[in-house]
C-alpha cells in the first residue's frame, strides 16, 4: 500500500508539491512568529532581570487610619471622637536594622550580591531649568555587581563617583532636560536646607525612559550628608545565583521583619499580563493558520481522490478492502505530514538566521545592539512539527474515507 500511495502522489506532482508547500509555510510561519514573540519576551525579561535587583528590600511605609493611635493616646476601654481623624502615611524611611540583614544575606547560599541604598526625592538644578527625580545613593563597586549598570554607560565609568567629592551619575534623559554635559556641576535638592553642587561625571541608559529622566547614582555618604540622615540605608537591592528563587526567597525573607520584601515579579507584574496577552495573540494566529492549511489539504485531497476514482475502482475490483483506501490515502497524508513538519523546521530555523541580522535598532539607543530578537528554543520547532503533522492528518481522514466508501459499482455507473 506504501508503493501504490506514493505512485499516486508522483502521478500527479504539481498537486502534491502545492500540498507540500502550504503545510511547510504554515510550519513556518508558526516558528517565525514564535521565536520573534518569545525572543522578544526573554529580551525584555533579561533586561527587566538585570536592570534591577532580584530582590528588593525597602523601608516600609503605613496608611494611617482613625484608630491607628489609639494604642499610643488611649487606655483600654477610652475611646475618642475625632473632629479631624489623622491621615496621611507614616513613613519608616529606614531600615531598621541593616546590618542583621547584610549578615543573613552574607549566609544565605542563594545570594550572589547585595547593595544597600538611600533613595532620595530631590529636585536637579541647572541655571533656571529645574527638574525633579531621585539621586541614589550607592557603593560602586556593590552596586555594579547587583545591577548592569556599568555596561550601561555611555560616558564615563560607573566607579567614577569614587567614595566621595559629591560626584554622580545621571542618566541621560534627564541630561537632556537639564541640558547639562559631562564635566559641568548641578546643584540637588532635597526639600529642606542649601542645595549641594555635584558634578556630573557620566552618563547611563537604561533604554526605559522612565528611569533615564529621572535618575542618578552618587555615592552613599554624599547622598547621607544631602539627606541629613547619616547611616540611614532605605533599600537593599539583592542579586540571587538562580533568578527563580526570588518569589522563594522574597516569600521567606517577608516573614522575618516589617520591612518590605518583593520580588521582581511582583514589581513587573504587568509586564506578565502582557505576556498572557502575546501568548494568545501567538496561539490564535497559529490556529488560523492551521484552519487554512487544514481546509486546503482537505480540498486538494478531494480533488484527488475524484480524479482516482477510476484507479479506487480497479483496487476495489481485485480484491482490496475499504480500509485499505482508507490505509492508503492516509499514507499520503502522514507523508506529507512528516516531509512538511521537517521542512518547515528547517525553513523556519533559515528565516529566523536571516531575520537575527537585521538592524532594527533605535538611533536614540546607543548602548543596545539593535538587532531583532530571535528566540530558537527547542519547543517552539517540536510544536511547529507536531501542528504540521496533526492538522495534515486530520486533513486527511475525512477524504480518505470517503474514498473508501466508493463502490466499485458507483464508479463504473458515474463513468
């Protein structure tokens, strides 16, 4: 039956060859789409992953209700009626105890690295330009290994800020809101007492905007001596070995302080809504695909199959059964299946080569590479294959029994 299924498809070569065509397209297109979605998604993941911590500590901050003084003013059974009920945040604007935390963070076997910070609110002064933001108050050398920062610079270096002389690190956005150069002084602000000069000593870029207008890193005893709060650390970016164990670890280290623990998913966690909806865009383009792939080599099979009915007549004649038709038209179409699964994998992995070198970078992005990105992982082709192979077969049963149910009677009598 294998011998008489292939003579079948090489008698009529044109037809098997646009059947051929339409399910290698359909494989390929699915890994095209596949690998530039996913390779987007493991791009902005890596860039979400190392242009922060893993894990971050911060200083907690607590809504202050009706009641939350009553513990402090009143005694056990004395209430209050409040003309105007306290409001507002209290703030915790330090951690507490940090250095039990570098201690456990020192012993904890997951940590690669961890960074203490002061984030201050501050106001960034050139001539008359203001500008608000946040000046980050860091160790360089910490800092470099918790984040990539340092591969992120486009002047100067990151350990330029030094230990101290109130030198920082701004990010560009902002210095083109500011208008300033590298070399030139502005003046930071934190709402209460003189501003302070500092001089700019390079430049970074995130590629995220929101960060590059309003963000710089000086070093953390000149941002202690801007705040007014010497030895005051409000974070503690943390760098994990495993990058999946920071739900894990955020989880277990939440239950041993008041301070706030969260992991970077939970501080991107949009981001992941985003990729749900990527990931059903993906599979409905994919199922349309299948459908058309699927309706024609349902209609090409049928055609054949109208065009053999003389050749099913002769079969059925000497001595073949029903479901040995059946056996034999499945047969083409598990061959074309399987041929078609193999070169749409092959054509796929071609196109997505060609694509990873085209230039689509950002002429405002001078620190990225600008290519596309191409994601190749293994089950992106191993789905490709299976989708060409199922929906081939599929395809394939309903002309295959119908050519099996043909009498050899009929035929003659239609002829």
């Amino acid at each position: 039956m294998l011998k008489i299924a292939l003579r079948q498809m090489m008698a009529r070569k044109r037809q098997t060859a646009l059947t051929l065509l339409g399910i290698v397209f359909g494989a390929t297109a699915y890994i095209v789409m596949s690998g530039i979605l996913l390779g987007f998604r493991a791009y902005l993941i890596e860039q979400l992953i190392n242009n922060d911590s893993h894990v971050r500590i911060q200083a907690k901050s607590q809504i202050i209700l009706p009641h939350s003084l009553d513990e402090w003013l009143l005694k056990k059974d004395e209430q209050v009626l409040w003309i105007v009920p306290p409001s507002g945040r209290r703030d915790h604007a330090r951690i507490e105890n940090p250095g039990e935390w570098y201690r456990r963070l020192d012993r904890d076997p997951a940590v690669e690295a961890w960074s203490g910070q002061l984030v201050a609110r501050t106001i960034f002064r050139r001539g008359n330009i203001l500008e608000a933001g946040r000046l980050i108050g860091v160790m360089p050398a910490r800092q470099a290994r918790v984040t990539t920062i340092s591969q992120q610079m486009i002047s100067g270096e990151f350990r330029d800020i030094g230990e101290s002389g109130n030198r920082l690190i701004m990010g560009d956005g902002l210095r083109l809101l500011l208008g300033a150069r590298v070399s030139e002084t502005v003046f930071v602000s934190v709402g209460r007492g003189e501003p302070v000069a500092f001089k700019i000593v390079g430049v970074f870029q995130t590629g995220n905007r929101a960060v590059d207008e309003s963000t710089c890193y000086a070093y953390l005893s000149d941002v202690q001596r801007l705040n007014h709060t010497p030895g005051v650390i409000s974070d503690i970016a943390v760098r994990l070995h495993d990058v999946a164990l920071s739900n894990p670890r955020s989880e277990a280290w939440r239950n041993l302080s008041s301070e706030n623990v969260r992991s970077w998913e939970e501080t991107n966690a949009t981001f992941f809504s985003i990729f749900k909806l990527q990931d059903a865009i993906r599979y409905s383009m994919t199922i349309a695909i299948l459908v058309v792939a699927g309706f024609g080599i349902y209609n090409i099979l049928n055609i054949v199959i109208s065009q053999k009915k003389r050749e099913i007549a002769i079969l059925r004649s000497i001595g073949f059964e029903s479901r040995d038709i059946v056996v034999i038209f499945l047969i083409q179409g598990l061959i074309l299946g399987v041929a078609g699964g193999l070169l749409g994998m092959l054509l796929g992995y071609i196109v997505c080569t060609r694509l990873e070198t085209l230039n689509f970078s950002n002429p405002l992005m001078q620190t990225k590479s600008g290519k596309m990105m191409v994601s190749y992982t293994w089950s992106i082709y191993g789905q490709a294959y299976l989708l060409a192979f199922l929906s081939t077969l599929f395809a394939s049963v309903l002309p295959a029994r119908a050519a099996g149910g043909l009498a050899p009677i009929e035929i003659i009598r239609g002829e």
